[in-house]
C-alpha cells in the first residue's frame, strides 16, 4: 500500500444487514473493492470499499479512519455489481449479500502457515469413452465455452443417461482456457461421491465448499478462488458467492432440486442467481436434470435457454418397467404398508442376488403419535407441527426446530399410560416391517438421521455398491445423484405423500421426486435384456402425476401442469413474491398485515392476496402471517412492491422477509 499526505475518503459498505455505505478515510491507497476493518457503532466489523472520493460535507477531522486494511485480494468490480444486483432482485439489504461472500472476518486474516491449494492443475485427460449421442451433447457444450459469452443451456437427460460425464468435457474445456468452474450441487451429502468422481475424471481432487466445512478448510478454499489458484470448486448454493477471481462456467446439477431454495436470513434461488451470474459476466451456465423445473422448460420454450438432450441410458441400459400398485385393492397385514406385491418383487430381487430400494419421503418411526384415551395429538410447542417418533433413540423431535426429548409413557394431556400410538410409516417402522418379514436380509435405513456426517454417508454408500446390502431403506436422499449397480428393483412405499395440500408446486416436486428414485433401478445394462423394476404404491392411480410415471410420459405431465399454471396466473407464466411477518406479537403481526392490505395497489398487473394464517402459524416460537403477491411479467416487480411497503412502519418487534418466486407456502 502508499501512504499519503492526505488520508483517502473512502465509502465503505458493512457485511452486516445494512443497506447504505458509510464514509471512512484512510492514510493508505485503497481500491474499490479492498477488504477494510472499520469501528462500526460499539464494535469492529469487515467492509469493502465500496466508492472512492464519494460525496460528502464532513469535515476531515470528523470522519473516522479505517481500523485496518486487509491483505485479501480485493472484490473485482464484477462481483461488486453482483452483490447489488442480487440485493436489489431479492430485496435484501446490500450488505446481507456482502455476508454471504465473507462469512467470517478469519478469513482475511493472514494464515499461521502456507495455504495448501487444491485444484490448481488439470490437464482434462480422462478414461471414459462417450456415446455417439453424448459426444454430440458435448460438443455444444465446449461450444458455448469457446464463445467466451453468457449463454444458459439445459442439458436434458433421462436418469443413467451421463449427464455428468457429458458436462465434465465443458469443465475440461473452460478449465484448458484457464477459467475457473463451479459444480453446484443440491445437497451436501450428494459431495462426497461426486468429489470421487470428479478425481477420477480429471486426476486431481476439487474443493469443496459446504457449511459443515472446518474453519481451516474454509480459509483454504476461499484464499484459492479468490487469488486465482484454485480451478474448480464443487459446492452448495452458498459457493456462488466465493469471490471467483476468473469464473468461466457454472454447471447446476440437479437444477430442478428445491434444496437451492433458501429460506431463512436472504432468501434466494440459487439456480436463478447463478443464471444471473452468468448473464452478467458473460459465461455459459448449464442447468443439468432429468426432470427440469417448470421454469427451466419455460424459459426454453421461451428461448430464453438453449436445450441439449440426452434421450438414452448409457451403455445399453433400459430404462425400468413402472408397475401401478393400488393400495385400495391390495390386502395388507394390519399395521403394515408393504403391499404382496412389492413383497413378491423384494423376494424376487432378493433371490436374484440383486438389491431393493423402498423409498418413504419421512424420517423417524411415525410422523404422529396420538393419545388412545382422549385423542390429543404429540405437538411442538414451538411450531405447529406434530412431533415425529424416533423409535431408535427413544426420542421425539420437531423436524423444524428441533424442539425434543425423551418419548413419554404417559399421554401429556390426559396422564393416561400406554395410551400413545404412532399413526403413519417413518422408514424407521418400515424397516421394522422389513426385518420381520426377511429376518436374514442385510438391511439398511438411510435417511440424515442415519449419515449425520460426510463420512457415515460415505461408508453406508461403500457398503451398498460392494454389495453388502439386500434392501435399503431411504428418504429423499436416496434419490439424488446415486448410482447403486446392483440395484434393480425400487419401491415407493406412499407416492400419495407430496400430493396431499393445496401447495401449487405439489404436483411438480413429486414427479420429479418419484422419477428420479425410480431412476435408480436398473442403471446397469441386465442380462437377457432384463430391466429395472418399479413399484409405485398408491391409493390415487387416476391423478395426473401417478399415471405420467407409470407411462413414462413426461411431456404428458409437463404440458398438462403448464396449462393449469397458465389457466391460473401462476408461475413461471407469472409472476408470484410472499411477504412473511413473524415475531412473538402476534398482535403486532396482525396489525402490520391489515395495514399492508389496505395500502396495497391493486390492478390487472399487481394483485395482493391475504393477510393469512399460513401451514405453520408457528414457526421456532414466533407467530407467523403471510401476504401473496401475483402480478405478470410486464411491471417492475421490485421496484412496485417496495413503493408498497415503504408506506407502513414497520416495528421492531415485527420481522418483515420478502420471498421472490416462493417455493413453499407454509
């Protein structure tokens, strides 16, 4: 740094929930973009210089210096316009979003020893020989890295297609250019394995970027992209705001996922700000998914995204034979839900040396436990939500605060004993179920509760692809990303699950989630040209999203879902945003919505619905009510709802949270 005669006025913006900047001054040369400790109120905090020479009246001797200056390589004038244009789409305050690129002050700070950077050199020689039909996807996708341009492109492929080996050449492309790259995946468990895969691709191991990571690996992975030095990162939503010093590609796996919706603190769609990302620094983004989002296929249909298709499983893998299971019609034992059907198929598979999958998208034992005696329900009295029975750990939890204890032996309500049920199947009890019925099974329940860290997920997946497994058990997790060879025959124990609620999005998350777990049969070329085998357990074979799976008829699907979002003003045709007031008022609460209803500008273009009491009224303790906004595409939607809202006050004790495109209603 040079020091000067004449001390710099600089304005710096905070990495706090502040929405201005503030003026400094400082006896050495900044750059827009310099990371800065600064004395803020009664305490110090990270900023970045965000104007030099800005205007202003104080005189010298009553602005405050700059407590320090870090030696970070600064935020390039890219990601500065970055961060204010996410701020202004999620209508977050501006230094929010400068959080999320700094989460923590020690990163800045100069390491004790050498970094030891990973993913610093890739050659892109790799062992796998592509398909006529991947080779051609491919291409178009080095294609859009030789174009050195923003483009957006979906690659679509059936389940067990090579979707990842196909976006693995972009990634060698944009990387021999000497561009950084970052797979984004939905979950942190799907990581380990895709890390695996990734070296064995490309000879040299990613980083890595996910919450659970320790405070060191955390300053490695950031000081690596931020000089340069690292090439690839494979990362959670939260690794789009690394400060990248050269990003050339982001690929979306699993764009479709809703894991890449947050919802607490700043509320944001990873897979659209990462579209944003591309768009402003001109480089390609791929969306890859077997079962794109309905935005994703409207803004092809749109020609807003370009599409490349990858129709067929590789290497001469079928896809699998879907077998409708009326439940209405099967005869199962009392308390059980395994249908003689999916019994006569596990038996089958069994017998075959191959492995079952029975899906159930709940954890625990049962998701409710009621009172014999006087029908009280177990409830959290933090939120409005059952408590969940882990039989396991002898627990009961709140799978949304985590509020728990010990399972009672007496009803809370009544004091009655042994009066406590546990209505409707966790995995928990279905491998209970399970372990009665083939005593000598090699059983596995995997769920989060089961893999509470990397390494326990990773065993548990080393142990199924050995072979070590006859049947798994599994939740959500088992349907991402997971390629099991001797899996041949899956069971989705209650397909009716997601279809139960009025939530718009119902139908579509569970076709998506239906067919990417029925996806995991069979990815194996069989025998005898033999193919995986699905059983979808149900108790509503007429509705729309069972009978596509069945006939392996997506479009079907697609088509009818976008005709009635269109019919009804919904997304992705138009537009939707939620306004969620909570606090421990809830007087307060209710009155803020009332005011917000009656200020609110209502046409053709902009309506405002509610304020209502929402699925969780209670949520972690505070009381919760929500105001919808539908309005087409054709008005400023930021700039409209804040002209809006700045109309009322807003108390303290009142939190205030705006949901662009909201994924979930409750």
């Amino acid at each position: 740094m040079t020091s000067l005669n004449q001390p710099q006025i600089i304005s710096v913006l905070p990495a706090t929930g502040i929405d201005r900047t503030y003026t400094y001054k400082s006896d050495e040369v900044l750059v827009v973009g310099a990371y800065v400790k600064i004395n803020f109120g009664r305490q110090e905090v990270v900023g970045v210089v965000w104007e030099i020479n800005p205007d202003n009246d104080l005189p010298l001797n009553k602005i405050k210096s700059v407590a320090d200056v870090y030696d970070a390589p600064p935020l390039t004038p890219e990601i500065c316009a970055y961060i204010e244009r996410v701020a202004s789409w999620t209508m977050t305050p501006l230094g929010s979003i400068l959080k999320m690129v700094i989460p923590s002050y020690k990163l800045l700070e100069p390491p004790k020893r050498p970094l030891k950077f990973l993913c610093t050199h890739i050659d892109g020689a790799h062992g796998v020989t592509l398909s006529d039909g991947q080779a051609a996807a491919a291409d178009i996708l080095k294609s859009k890295i030789d174009a050195d341009d923003y483009s957006a492109t979906l690659l679509d492929g059936v389940t067990g297609s090579g979707k990842t080996e196909v976006f693995f050449e972009a990634v060698s492309r944009a990387i021999q250019s000497d561009k950084q790259v970052l797979i984004m995946m939905p979950e942190i468990a799907l990581t380990g394995g895709f890390v695996e895969r990734f070296e064995a691709h490309f000879g040299e191991r990613a980083a890595v970027w996910h919450s659970q990571m320790t405070p060191k690996q955390r300053m490695t992975v950031w000081h690596g992209v931020a000089t340069g030095v690292t090439k690839a990162v494979i990362g959670a939503r939260s690794s789009l705001f690394l400060p990248y010093n050269h990003l050339g590609l982001i690929v979306v796996d699993e764009e479709h996922d809703p894991s890449y919706k947050q919802e607490d603190n700043v509320i944001y769609q990873a897979r659209d700000m990462a579209v944003m990302r591309g768009a402003m620094m001109n480089h390609p983004v791929i969306l890859a998914s077997a079962t794109p989002s309905m935005e994703t296929v409207w803004n092809v249909r749109s020609k807003r995204y370009d599409k490349v298709q990858l129709p067929d499983r590789f290497g001469g893998a079928l896809m699998p034979d879907m077998h409708l299971v009326d439940m209405k019609g099967e005869k199962t034992e009392k308390g059980e839900f395994i249908s003689p059907t999916l019994h006569t198929a596990i038996k089958e598979a069994m017998q075959a040396g191959e492995q079952t999958l029975l899906f159930l998208n709940r954890r625990g034992y049962a998701p409710l436990t009621l009172c014999r005696s006087c029908g009280a329900r177990l409830e959290c009295p933090q939120c409005t939500a059952w408590l969940v029975e882990h039989k396991k750990s002898g627990r009961t939890f709140c799978h949304h605060c985590d509020y728990g204890g010990r399972s009672p032996n007496r009803c809370p309500t009544c004091d009655a004993e042994d009066s406590l049920v546990p209505i409707g199947p966790g995995v928990e009890r279905i491998a209970e179920e399970i372990e009665t019925h083939y005593p000598d099974a090699r059983v596995m329940v995997l769920s989060s509760d089961t893999t509470d860290d990397g390494m326990a997920l990773q065993d548990k997946l080393d142990a199924i692809h050995r072979g070590d497994v006859d049947i798994i058990i599994g939740t959500q997790m088992t349907a991402k990303g997971h390629h099991f060879p001797l899996l041949t025959c899956v069971g989705i124990v209650d397909a009716d699950i997601g279809l139960r609620g009025g939530d718009l999005r119902a139908g579509e998350r569970t076709w998506q989630l239906l067919h990417q777990v029925a996806g995991r049969a069979g990815r194996e070329a069989l025998t005898d040209g033999r193919k995986g085998q699905v059983y979808i357990q149900t108790f509503m074979p007429e509705n729309t999203v069972i009978e596509s799976l069945v006939d392996h008829d997506r479009d079907a699907f697609i088509n009818a879902e976008m005709e009635q979002r269109a019919l009804a003003h919904m997304p992705p045709v138009n537009r939707l945003v939620g306004i969620i007031l909570s606090g421990k008022n809830e007087k307060a609460i209710e009155n803020v919505g009332r005011q917000l209803a009656r200020t609110a500008p209502q046409s053709v273009d902009f309506t405002v619905m509610g304020p209502a009491v929402p699925a969780f009224a209670m949520l972690r303790g505070k009381h919760r009510r929500r105001l919808l906004v539908q309005a087409t595409r054709t008005i400023n939607l930021q700039k409209t709802i804040k002209k809006w809202l700045a109309q009322t006050d807003v108390p303290s004790s009142v939190r205030l949270s705006v949901d662009i495109d909201p994924q979930s209603f409750l």
